[in-house]
C-alpha cells in the first residue's frame, strides 16, 4: 500500500477511536454526577436580595403636563 493511504488508515482509526473514548468518557461522567447528591444550603441569610416589585408606569392623563411645571 502506498504511504498516502496508510496515513489515510491512520487517520480514519484515530477518529473512530477518539469518537468512541470521548462517548465512553462522557457516559461515565454522565452516570458519576447521577450519583452525587446535591450539596446542602448554607445556613445563613440568603446571598441575594429578593426584587422589589413595582407598580407598572401608567401613562399620565391627556389634560395634564408631563414633567415640571413652569414658574408663574
């Protein structure tokens, strides 16, 4: 066989090969992390501050000015 092809073998093996190892890694880890329970909540306050919730921004009325009024 000539040299181009058995570099074209290698090639190929190495791919079906490193397709197959990354897929088996993958499970394992996969089923690993199944495994592990959840760590417990700290004690304490919670880390975040809950959002204040607002009104929603009504439009004022057509009659009236919107922003400042002017002196006089």
């Amino acid at each position: 066989m000539p040299t181009a092809l058995w570099v074209l073998v290698g090639v190929a093996a190495w791919l079906v090969v490193s397709v197959v190892v990354a897929l088996v890694l993958g499970r394992v880890l996969r089923m690993r992390d199944r495994q592990v329970p959840d760590p417990p909540p700290r004690p304490g306050p919670p880390s975040a501050v809950p959002p204040v919730r607002r009104r929603p921004v009504e439009p004022p009325p057509c009659g009236r000015p919107q922003g400042p009024r002017p002196p006089g």
